[in-house]
C-alpha cells in the first residue's frame, strides 16, 4: 500500500489520514472518468441528495499490486 500511496497523493488529487487506505478527492468529475475506464470508485451525494458527492478510493486487501497500478496509470491519463 505504501508504494500506492505515493502514487496517488502524487498526482495531487487526493487527500489521505496517515496510515488508512482511503483516499479522498474533491475532483468529483475522476468517478464517472475512472468508471469509463473499468473502475469503479465511491461517489455519492452525503448526507442528503442535495449535497456535494462524497468522492474516495478504498483500498483493500483484495487488490493486487496490478490493480493499483492500473488504477495509478487510469488516474494519470485524468
């Protein structure tokens, strides 16, 4: 995950706590960009409808080096 945290916040488009494996963006428009590309990320108006979209990365266990990568290089074409 360390070598993917550097990835992302690299790009200048996330915001991270130290440590945890989200990563918050407030480029709303990266969602629907990223699942044009085959990924999907977290996006959805918080706490009601009307508000702003809550956008982030989760990263789990279940991701290989592989998908991060692809995700870094997706992310890098935005």
């Amino acid at each position: 995950v360390a070598q993917a945290e550097r990835r992302l916040l690299g790009t200048g488009l996330f915001q991270q706590a130290p440590g945890y494996p989200v990563f918050y963006t407030r480029q709303h428009d990266l969602a629907p960009f990223l699942l044009e590309n085959g990924i999907f990320i977290y996006s959805f108006a918080y706490p009601t409808p009307a508000d702003a979209p809550n956008t982030r990365l989760v990263i789990n266990a279940l991701h290989e080096p592989t998908d991060i990568d692809h995700l870094a290089d997706v992310i890098a074409k935005f």
